[in-house]
C-alpha cells in the first residue's frame, strides 16, 4: 500500500486519506493534508476558532454534548452550535457560538428550528403522554 505524509499533522497516511485535486495539489493529484486535517480546518475556519480553542470547549463540556452530555462517540461527529440569526449558515462567531453538540441534537435542534415555543411543546406533549 501507498502512503503520504500529511504536511498539516506531519502523519505518515494511505493515499486514500487525500482527497484528490484543489490548489494544494501535492504528489500524484492529491491535496497537500489529509482528509481529517482539511475537515478540521474547514471546522476552525468556519466558526472562528483555533484548534486550542476548539479543545479547550471540548474540555469545559468534559468531551460530552451540551444538550444531552452524552460522550461523543467521535470528535468527526461533534457540531459547533450557534446562533442562525447572527451569523448566516455554517458560519459563527464569538457572540453567537453556543457549544459543542452530538449530531443527534444539533438534527433536533435544526428540526425544531431552533424555536423554543416548538421545543417547550414537544416536552409538554411528551410529559401528557408519559407512561
């Protein structure tokens, strides 16, 4: 098998752990970092946080979710929370960065819209309904 070194965490990884193409290209088409360093950026970049930062959050919250503290079951599955109406889309900042959730509450939390009124329904109607 082929390997090549990542020039972002320096690792030794099969040629398959590079997405191909961009205009970083390195040896043999691919980019110059592999795939879960570019994902990492992309995570940083996105949000306004360094990768200490970013740590430092998982730490607070002791590497669990900040709606459900459940354990991630990998950090590839944690998302960045935040305030839709600051900041457009996937990005954040400082004001509106709420934590660091598990895919499964940050899909409930996208489904319920973000609404507190849609959200204190759901509780009351699983309570009325509670065996």
């Amino acid at each position: 098998m082929k390997y090549l070194k990542c020039y972002k965490c320096l690792k030794n990884k099969p040629v398959d752990a590079f997405a191909k193409g961009g205009h970083a290209k390195g040896r043999d088409g691919k980019q110059l970092w592999c795939r879960q360093c570019m994902s990492s950026n992309l995570r940083y970049n996105r949000h306004n946080l360094t990768a200490e930062q970013y740590e430092k959050l998982l730490q607070e919250q002791d590497y669990k979710c900040a709606i459900c503290y459940k354990p991630f079951p990998s950090l590839s599955q944690t998302h960045i929370d935040h305030d839709h109406n600051c900041c457009p889309q996937e990005q954040s900042c400082d004001k509106c960065r709420r934590g660091i959730i598990c895919q499964s509450c940050n899909h409930g939390l996208g489904n319920f819209q973000d609404d507190r009124w849609i959200l204190q329904n759901a509780i009351e109607y699983l309570t009325r309904y509670k065996k």
